[in-house]
C-alpha cells in the first residue's frame, strides 16, 4: 500500500471509545457515496473513474501530448482552480518546482489565466518570444473571466504567430462534452477537443483530462497515476475505519473539529508538495466550507515555515491540528560534507544523508507540537512516484467526499463562489447587471 495514515500522535487527543462512537456517522456518509443518494450524487463521477475512464479519449491525450513535445518549446496552460492546480501540483510533485529550469526533453509549462494580473500575463508572453508556443484551455464554459481573457491573449499570440490554421494545429481545448459557448467556438474552428466530465466537478478533475494532458506533456507516465488511483479506489471499500484508512482520516478530522479544532494545517517537507497543499486546501476549502460550518485548510512547508509560522503553531490559539505527509523514498540521497575546520560545529553530521537530518526535524517538530497541544495526524507515502501520487490523490478525494456528508454539507457545490464574480461583472459593466451596478457603486460610496 503506498499510503499509509498513523494515528499514534493522536492517542492523548482521541480515545478509543471515540473512533467507535463516530463509526455509525461514517457508515451513513459511506451509504451516500455508495449509493449516490446524498446531496450532489450527480457529481460522483470521479469515484469509479480511475477505472470507468474514456479510453479512446486517453489514447488521444497520449499522442496529443507527444505531439505538443514535438512542436513547441513552451505549452501555456490556462484555467483557474480546479482547472489548473491538480496539473501543476502533479508536475511540480513529480518533476520539480523547478521544472522549466531543469534540462529535459518536454516544453516549459507556464499557468495563465489563473489570476488577474496583467504582470503575469505580460510575462509570460514575453517568455514565449522567439519560441514555438502550444496552448490547453480548460473550462467548462469558456465563459470565466480569469481563463476567458487568457485565451483571448494566447489565441491572438498563435494567430498572428502561425496564421489561423496553424494555429489550429496548436490549440488544444478541455471543455464540455457537447455544448457551451467554448465547445461550440472550438468545434467551428477545428481545434482539437477532450472532455470536462459532466458529473466531475473541478476539483474532483485531476484525473480526467483537464489534469492529464498537462501532466503527460511533462513527460510523466499517466497509466502508472491511473493505475495508482485504481488500487486506491479498490483499497478503500470498507466502511469500518480500522480497514480504510481515508475513511479514519475523516473520522479524525471529524472528531476533532467536534472539539473545536477547526484550522487543519497540511505539513509537507519538501518544496515540491506545495502545489499538491493548494491543490487539497481547495478540495478540501470548497467542498466542506458552507452553512457555516466546516475546517479551514492552511498549508505549510517544513522546516522553511517552522521559522515563520512555528511559533503560532506550538504555542498559539489551540484550535488547530495538522496533517502531516512524509515521503519516504525521496529518490536523492545528499551527503552532508565534512569540514576540517568545523565552523559551523555541524561536524557531528559528516557524511550523513540530509534525508535523515529531515526525518529527524520531521520526528521532533512532531513530538513538540504534540507537546504543545496540536494533534497531527501522520500520513507515509512510499515515494515520490506517478502511482504514488494517483493513490494519494484518490485518497484525499474520497476521504473529502465522506468528511463534507459527515459535516451534513453538500461537498459538490460551491454557492458562494459566484458572489465575486456577480458583484465584479456589475462593477464592470456587464450587459445586464445595470440595477446591481448602481447598488453596488451606492455601496462603495
């Protein structure tokens, strides 16, 4: 199993007693799932995914993907959310923050459309002169502001770059099956499309296109992060959290947010997880965050954060616990080298591998914080591998599924996203928003 969950930081938090107590609150948000009777059971798609998946439409994200490394030294991707942090927190997990600085084979691969910034954009045009330059927009609808100005910026870039059917030959569409204003304009100009499942939502989407053809153009074996996902799903079939362990990872969040532990921080160690936290903070921030209820995710990068946020963490407002992954194989091995004039007093570290040093910080940043009233929460990964990452992705998107019916929420919607986006197209001026424009200008006076 390449994911494993401790509880044995927990055992002055949790009782036994407890975990028996909340099983009948587990069972019923397992038959939910299973049964797909809850709330938002037309968005459980990306349970039988990594199994059910498209293969035909698999095969062609394969050969899209070499085709993409052939031909172009840079691939734009453009989204927002779900649309883009799934693909960057795999790459950046698998490959390296530093992936478009490394020496490699595949294109550097820039996010747009992900912000509103006029600096980000600008940049990364100006990173794309002189070089052959693909795109993928993502989006349902092809209607969000964010990825909508993207695209309108990039399609321009590649028109006047290659002309109207070269640029054709570079556009590369994720979006609705059969309608919307993006899928009706890319069929009209002949761009080849993949397909936003209807019942995945955004950031259950990883592992369906919208992720995929990202992660397979920086080079990363695909089948491997399916295959993972799918021992994940079968692994994680009983309903009794002493066999399932995504199930007792909601159990405990669940129990100890009934004890006023209502901040949840997700602890990685290495740089290259931090894409895969903002990933989990909106799986888990969007899908449990509403009624006024639900776990603030926050994230941080050991031992980097321990010198900036530690000392909240161990001595601060007690209404926080953390998850901690720990990947066990690291793939590199550094030695630490000897100094025969021992500056720094670190001599009693000659030639010990910075992976135990790191392990060592991990144990007793640990042991301190549980001292210091923080239950955490451990999780070992086997290694920094495709299938790895497909079982913990898996992992963390059923045990998100169950905590948000646990919490009595819906944990595929989001109702409250929309509040932004209806005030800002009012401000700016949108055909039909006139009445809320005026209020909304009354307001800001």
């Amino acid at each position: 199993m390449s994911v494993k969950l401790s509880d044995k930081y927990l055992s002055q938090f949790i009782s036994g007693h407890e975990y028996t107590n909340i099983q009948p609150a587990v069972s019923a948000a397992h038959r939910q799932i299973v049964e797909r009777n809850g709330a938002g059971n037309d968005f459980l798609g990306w349970i039988d995914l990594p199994e059910n998946y498209d293969k035909e439409e698999f095969e062609r994200i394969k050969v899209a993907a070499k085709k993409i490394q052939k031909s172009c030294d840079v691939f734009v991707v453009i989204g927002i959310g779900g649309s883009y942090l799934g693909a960057r927190a795999a790459i950046e997990f698998l490959k390296s923050p530093n992936y478009n600085n490394l020496k490699k084979d595949t294109p550097d691969i820039y996010f747009a459309g992900c912000d509103i910034s006029a600096v980000s954009i600008a940049e990364i045009l100006e990173v794309c002169e002189g070089r052959d330059v693909c795109i993928n927009v993502i989006s349902k609808s092809g209607t969000t502001t964010e990825p909508a100005v993207a695209f309108r910026v990039f399609r321009e870039l590649l028109e006047k770059k290659y002309g109207a059917d070269g640029a054709k030959e570079r556009i590369f569409v994720t979006t609705d099956k059969a309608k919307g204003t993006l899928k009706s304009f890319s069929d009209k100009a002949g761009y080849e499309t993949f397909v936003v499942p209807d019942d995945v939502g955004g950031r259950f989407s990883v592992l369906t296109a919208v992720g995929l053809l990202p992660i397979a153009v920086a080079g990363v074996d695909i089948d491997s992060l399916m295959k993972g996902a799918n021992d994940a799903r079968l692994a994680y079939r009983d309903e009794d959290i002493n066999k399932n362990d995504a199930y007792k990872y909601a159990a405990i969040r669940n129990i100890l947010y009934r004890k006023g532990k209502t901040t949840e921080i997700l602890v990685g160690y290495e740089s290259y997880s931090k894409m895969l936290n903002e990933w989990w903070k909106q799986l888990y921030g969007e899908s449990e965050g509403k009624d006024n209820r639900g776990i603030f995710p926050a994230s941080v990068i050991f031992s980097t954060d321990l010198h900036s946020l530690g000392q909240f963490i161990q001595e601060g407002n007690r209404n926080l616990f953390e998850t901690v992954i720990s990947v066990e194989d690291s793939r590199v091995q550094f030695n630490i080298p000897h100094d025969e004039n021992n500056i720094d007093g670190l001599n009693f570290l000659s030639g010990v591998d910075l992976n135990q040093v790191k392990k060592t910080a991990m144990l007793g940043t640990l042991l301190a914080h549980v001292d210091g009233g923080v239950p955490n929460v451990l999780i070992e990964m086997k290694d920094r591998s495709p299938y790895s990452l497909g079982y913990i992705l898996y992992f963390f998107e059923l045990a998100c599924a169950l905590s948000g019916y646990m919490l009595g929420v819906n944990p595929f919607n989001q109702p409250g996203v929309e509040a932004y986006k209806k005030n800002m197209f009012a401000l700016l001026g949108k055909p039909g928003y006139e009445a809320m424009k005026a209020e909304l200008e009354e307001k800001l006076k």
